[in-house]
C-alpha cells in the first residue's frame, strides 16, 4: 500500500498563514491541493500534468493557495495555463 502525506501550505505572498485552511495530500507522484477542504487541483509530479477540478477559481482565497501550491512545486505560469 502507498502512503499518504498531509502537509499545510505556507503563503507564497508574505502573509503569515494560511491558518490551516489549505493542505496537500501526496500520494504516490500525485499532489493534491485542498481548500476548506475541497479539491482544487491534481499535480502529478512524475508528468507534470495539471488537473484542475471544478472549485478551480472559487474565490480569491483558493487563487492564493492555489499561488503557494504552484511554488512548492515549481510549476511555472505556461504549465497552469496549458491545463
């Protein structure tokens, strides 16, 4: 069986947290990103194929862990847009 890991995000704009509120769960070479605890996108690590779910743009707080997520990352603007 695989693990999973669970880890928090820190803001990629110099705010002090996110206080919990976006994670990521790794499992495999697949990354996903959660706000308030809803899928926000897919990152295989292996590909680097993006796939975004349906809660993509909510909201302006979801662009910025959206933001954070993408750093940890590394995936660049010309990656998230071609997704």
């Amino acid at each position: 069986m695989d693990h999973a890991k669970r880890f928090t995000l820190e803001p990629a704009d110099g705010r002090k947290s996110f206080y919990g509120k976006c994670y990521v769960l790794e499992i495999c070479n697949f990354a996903t990103l959660y706000s308030y605890d809803t899928k926000i996108m897919t990152f295989n690590t292996e590909t680097r194929e993006i796939t975004k779910h349906w809660a993509y743009n909510y909201s302006l707080t979801t662009r910025r862990h959206q933001k954070a997520f993408c750093k940890c990352y590394g995936i660049t603007d010309e990656e998230l847009k071609g997704a």
